[in-house]
C-alpha cells in the first residue's frame, strides 16, 4: 500500500492544532500571555519607540533565559511557521522584525493562525512529489535535505512549543489560584 506521505504529515500537524493546541488555549488572558514565573523571562515588550518587540540575541546566551507564553507563541508564528511559510511559499519577507508583534494574546492567536494557515496550504500544495525535491538555500546547511525532512522538523517544533505553553498555563493556573478550565 502507497502512503500519501502528505497527507499523513499535514494530518500530524492538524490533529495537534485542533485538537490539543487550540483547546488548550480557549481564554488565554492577557495576563497569562505576559507573565513571568522567573525574573529575567524573554517575552514580548514595549520598545522606546512604543512597538512589540519579541526579546532575543545573536548569539543565544548558553543556557537561553525562560520564556513567556508570549515569546513562545511569537516564536512558532514567526520563526517557525512565519519565516518558513514566507521563505518557500511567498516573497520572503517575513521576519521577527517585519512583522508586527501583536501587544495581546487575542492578536497573538489570530497571528499564529495566520501563519499556521499560510505554512498548511503551501505544504499541502506541495503534494507528495513536492516533498522530495531539496528545502533549497532558505535553509542553509540543510538546503539538500529532502522538504519532508523540513515538513517534519517544523512539526516537531510545534509539537514541543505547544506543550510548553500548555504547561505554562497550567503552572499559570496552579500558582494564582485561577480555576481549571473543566476537562
């Protein structure tokens, strides 16, 4: 039997989405989006000319600080599904500083969609033979890797930075005395 590799692959990434990643994030509060459960977290701030910016250095401090719920949704609709989605489906244009960083986790979300959205229909366009020809220069050290490889690894991301934030709602939950959401 031929597998619709595909299929199977964009399948992986829409049952994470709508059925643990978007359940678990049904009333993010502005108050969560920001919070800092240790001193020193990366997150999403005011710069001096009044924009979002999204806290981050070249080269990442070893060990990286702790990051909010704001920096982590931020980095998987940008890095993540932003760039990649704008590198290899559009003009390449999108970056943490072209786009404009949302000051709510209502934004944050609609963001997010967005560029999930954009990331899902360029992969799905791709086809089963599209996902055997090279990621191509925009990704480096890797642009001789098959695009499934990447297709792959930008699941992976998802998976593991939506587990951190439903963790960090959790921790949110627990420590403020905020009720749980019932199951």
């Amino acid at each position: 039997m031929a597998i619709a590799w595909n299929h199977e692959l964009l399948d992986q990434l829409d049952f994470a989405w709508n059925h643990q990643f978007l359940p678990r994030m049904e009333g993010l509060t502005d108050e969560e989006y920001f919070w800092e459960p240790v001193d020193n977290c990366w997150t999403v701030f005011r710069d001096d000319n009044d924009l979002w910016r999204v806290s981050w250095e070249e080269p990442e401090p070893d060990p990286p600080p702790f990051t909010t719920i704001a920096w982590r949704l931020m980095h998987i609709a940008i890095p993540i599904f932003g760039e990649r989605a704008s590198n290899h489906f559009g003009d390449g244009t999108v970056s943490l500083e072209s786009v404009t960083i949302p000051g709510t986790a209502a934004e944050a979300m609609s963001l997010l969609t967005e560029q999930y959205q954009h990331w899902r229909a360029g992969v799905e366009a791709l086809g089963d033979s599209g996902l055997e020809r090279p990621c191509g220069p925009a990704e480096g050290a890797f642009a001789e890797y098959p695009f499934a490889m990447l297709v792959l690894h930008i699941n992976r991301e998802f998976l593991h930075h939506a587990a951190e934030i439903a963790l960090l709602r959790d921790l949110y939950r627990y420590t403020s005395g905020s009720p749980m959401p019932p199951r």
